[in-house]
C-alpha cells in the first residue's frame, strides 16, 4: 500500500473521530490536540508499513 493512500485513510478516520467528537459535544481544544496526535501516529504507521526491506544478498 502506497504512503499516500494509507495516510488518505489516516486522515478520514482522524475526520470521523473529530466529526464523532464533535457531535458529543467535546471541547474543540480538546479535538484539535487529539486530532494532532492521530495524526502523528498515522505517520509514523504509513512510514513504518513503507520501509523498503532489506535485499537478501
């Protein structure tokens, strides 16, 4: 799966967790630093998932 389409996904469930938030009346304070920290952990996911292995030799 490519960087881009697995931080795509990353980023509609960051949205239906702020939207879900919202909705529950949670202060927007609250959803942008969890929505920071969602992000932060879908990168380092979609990086993770993407380092190149090493070629057997």
């Amino acid at each position: 799966m490519s960087f881009g389409l697995y931080l795509f996904g990353f980023v509609i469930v960051i949205a239906g967790a702020a939207w879900g938030m919202s909705v529950a009346h949670v202060q927007p304070t609250w959803i942008m630093i969890i929505s920071v920290v969602l992000l932060g952990i879908g990168i380092l996911a979609a990086v993770t998932n993407e380092r190149s292995k090493d070629k057997p030799s």
